[in-house]
C-alpha cells in the first residue's frame, strides 16, 4: 500500500495535451505522435468535442506524450497520414520556447490544429455535373499521358525556363 501511495504522489505522470480539430476522421486511439519524425507519444484517445457555447464542436483528441518537458503555446498538431495508404498519425511543430509552457491537461485550440482534406471533400463543393467534367478530364488525362512518363519529366524541367521566356 505504501509502495502505491508513493507511486501515485512521486510517480513518473504522463503529459498529455487534449487537441481540437475541425476533423479526425482516420486517427484512432494509439496511433503515433511525432515532433521532427520521431515518436513522443500516442493518441490515448479521440472523440467528440462539444458544440456550442461550452466548446468549438468537432474533435477532441488527447495526446500522451513521453517527454516530460512541456510543449509551448504557438505549437501546431497536424493529422498527416502515413504514406498514402497508411495509419494516421498526430505531427506536432513545436511552438518557440520563449512561450508560456502549456502545463499537463492543458489544450491546443482549433486554430492550431490543421486536418487533411480529403479528394472527396474538394469533389463534393462542386455540383454534379462539374463533377462528371473533372472525372471526364482525369481519365483522358490519364489515356493521353499511359506510356510518356519520360516526355512529361522532360516538359516539366523544362517548365521553369519556358515561363522564364
């Protein structure tokens, strides 16, 4: 018992900093916290902020990090995605040092914090038959360019030089 007592007053506690996104769609509980591409942490959880009044609405998300020196204010926390398939993970810039530190429990507001856009997202500002354009582009774009990879890296080093002209 004393040994738990001990624990709980000089034990080693983690950090954690709650963030607020507009979206967190793909980032889960346990997914990799990083600053300069390494691992400081995990996602311990994500969920619903609240709405209205009390809260900026779309998601909470609190990050654990390993470390135990405290992040400033001005850092940013960006969802990236890792490759282009890959889990989502939680990249943080820190802010500068001169800051006021952000103490355990503390939070990131919404304004720094930046979602990924999903193709779908842009796709769907635009009405259904712009939409059918934009697909009608991309496959003959695509059938146009099957085979001439090398003639488009040759236009597009030259690129540079021809917009100079």
């Amino acid at each position: 018992m004393l040994a738990g007592l001990l624990n709980t007053v000089f034990g080693n506690h983690p950090y954690t900093v709650t963030a607020y996104f507009v979206s967190a769609e793909g980032l889960t509980q346990e997914n990799d916290v990083v600053i300069s591409g390494a691992r400081v942490g995990k996602v311990q959880s994500v969920g619903l902020a609240p709405d209205g009044p009390s809260g900026p609405g779309g998601a909470r998300i609190v990050l654990q990090l390993d470390q135990s020196a405290p992040l400033h204010r001005g850092t940013r926390a960006t969802i990236r995605p890792k490759g282009l398939l890959g889990n989502m993970f939680v990249e943080l810039t820190p802010g500068p040092a001169g800051n006021a530190a952000i103490p355990a429990g503390g939070s990131l507001p919404l304004q720094d914090t930046a979602s990924p856009v999903d193709l779908d997202q842009v796709m769907d500002l635009f009405d259904p038959q712009t939409r059918a354009r934009i697909q009608t582009l991309t496959r003959q774009g695509g059938a146009a360019l099957n085979g001439r990879g090398s003639d488009l890296n040759l236009f597009l080093a030259a690129l540079p030089g021809i917009m100079q002209d």
